[in-house]
C-alpha cells in the first residue's frame, strides 16, 4: 500500500501539466485577439471595432472554460481507471467485478460538479473574462478621457490606444497574474491549483473506497499526504469502516467531521488486513469512540490523537 500516495502524486502530477497547456494555450489565443484589436486601423475611430474586439476576448474566456471542462473530465475518468487498477492489484487476488464499470464514471462526475450548475473550473475562468474585459475596457476609455481633456489628435488617442493594449505583454491580462509568462510554474496556492489537488484526492479516495466496497473489503486507515496539515495529523493512521457499516469503526464521514480532507488535502487511504494489523485493530478498540450527532470537530480531532499518538 506505500504504493498509493506515489501514484496519487503522479496523477497530480500529470493532471497539472495538461491543465498548464490549456491555459497557455488560452492565453496565447487571447493575446492574439487583443494584439489584432490594438493593430485595428479603426481602434480610436470605431466603437463598434472595439467592442467587437471586447467581445472576441469574450469568447476565447468561454472556449478556455470549455477546455477546463474537458480536462475535469478527463482526469476524473483518468484517476478512477489508475486508483482502481491499483486498488484491485493490491487486494492481491482475482476481483470479483472483471473491470471498472462505466456507470461509476458519472457517479463521480457527479461528486466533482455541481448538477445543473456550472462547474468550478467554469466560474474561475468567467471570473477571468470579467475582469479581464473590464480593465481592457477601462483602458480604452481612460486614453478617450485623456485624450479629450489634453487636445490629442485621433491619431494620437490611437497610438497611446495601442501602446497600451500591447503594454499588456506576453504575462496576459491581470487574471492571468497566478501563472508566469513562459505558462510553466503558477502560485500555488492559485485556485486551480487547489482544485486540480482536491478532485483529484477525491476521485482517488471515492473509487478505493467504492472498489473496496465492491470487493468485500471494508477496513481502511487514513495516511497523510504531503506536508503534515493540522487537521489530518491528527488522524494520520486511525482506521475507519469505509462501508460505515462496523459499528466499532469510525466512517469516513466522520473522518470528514474531523477536518480530514479539507481543500488541498492529498491525504489518502491504505487498505487495512484484518489478519495482519488485528493488534493495530485492538488497539484503537481500546479508545472509545464519541458517539451521538452532537459530536464537535474537536472532540472527533482529540479522540483521533488518542489513536496516532
Ligand atoms: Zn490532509
């Protein structure tokens, strides 16, 4: 089971390399229409020609949020192939379900978006078309105001249009700042970042789960991924009832009630053998488990330290 977080982190890994060329491909495009409109021999002559020239920026933020929806996609469908491959070669013996079933795709699909909403890589890049179209816009309106109050000549409000609007430079717009120019290393604690990060651990740890479930196995323990956070030290190691159904077990949700799996959180799940930890298993029988509905975020944080310590 060391095996899990390695394949995790590759999978992270690969996931954020697809999703770097999406947006350097994106941000390519959209450099292009704002140099085609700043070369415009109209600029400073036509409001249509820029608005038109707006609108085609406009659209090239809506071609990049059908991209990310894509690569939500693929790397779903990615992930739940790898985990339960990998889930299945450790059980370490013939699967009773021959392959993965194409019916949990949209299950999981399911668990990432927002039915009927639009998705989250959707409202991060419409976030971007918004601001990005304002401060174009801005930009263009600031040079008509000062043209107007200095005297410039047509020509000069169109030169000091262009200039600006080249200004913008290989980096893109201001929404583009969390990535650098060359599209290779981004902040990392940008919101794609987060997300490429936290659906990928969920995906890896719904399809162990359900891959355990549909094998018969139900014991798992909870492995930190990553740098050490708070919230699952805390719980590094306790093993919890992936089906909820032993009831001497903690759930995984109320692994969750304990700030397990926050956002960002690569932590994942090691498949417990009953035979071979039956004294680890003893072990945390030992600590009772908090019971009943009122059970706060610390009291399930400070039994599960009980366990790790
Ligand atoms: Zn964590």
């Amino acid at each position: 089971m060391e095996q899990a977080l390695p394949l995790l982190n590759t999978q992270v890994r690969h996931t954020r390399l697809t999703l770097l060329r999406v947006l350097a491909e994106a941000r390519t495009r959209i450099m292009e229409v704002i140099r085609r409109l700043a070369r415009h021999p109209s600029l400073a002559f036509s409001g249509n020609v820029r608005e038109s020239g707006l609108a085609q920026v406009g659209s090239e933020y809506l071609r990049l949020g059908r991209a990310l929806d894509e690569w939500i996609i693929d790397l779903v469908k990615g992930t739940t192939k790898a985990i339960y491959n990998d889930t299945i070669k450790k059980l370490d013996r013939p699967p009773k379900l021959t392959e993965f079933s194409q019916r949990h795709l949209e299950d999981y699909m399911r668990i990432v978006s927002e039915p009927n909403g639009p998705s989250l890589a959707g409202v991060f890049s419409e976030n971007m078309r918004r601001r990005d179209i304002a401060s174009l816009r801005r930009t263009l309106i600031d040079v008509q105001r000062l043209g107007a109050a200095s005297g410039m000549t047509r020509k000069q409000i169109q030169r000091e249009m262009r200039r600006r609007l080249l200004g913008t430079g290989e980096a893109g717009p201001t929404s583009w700042r969390f990535i650098d120019s060359a599209g290779r290393e981004w902040h990392p604690d940008n919101y794609l970042n987060m997300l490429n990060r936290t659906t990928q651990a969920t995906i890896a740890r719904e399809t162990m789960i359900d891959t355990m479930i549909a094998e018969g196995f139900d014991l798992a323990s909870i492995q930190n991924g990553g740098n050490p956070c708070p919230f699952c030290s805390s719980w590094q190691g306790v093993i919890v009832s992936v089906s909820g159904k032993d009831p001497r077990l903690p759930t995984v949700a109320d692994a969750k009630r304990a700030g397990v799996w926050h956002s960002n959180c690569v932590c994942t799940l090691e498949i417990v053998d009953t035979l071979i930890h039956a004294e680890k298993i003893a072990n945390q029988l030992k600590v009772r488990l908090p019971r009943g509905t009122d059970v706060s975020r610390e009291q399930w944080r400070a039994w599960g330290l009980k366990i790790a310590a």
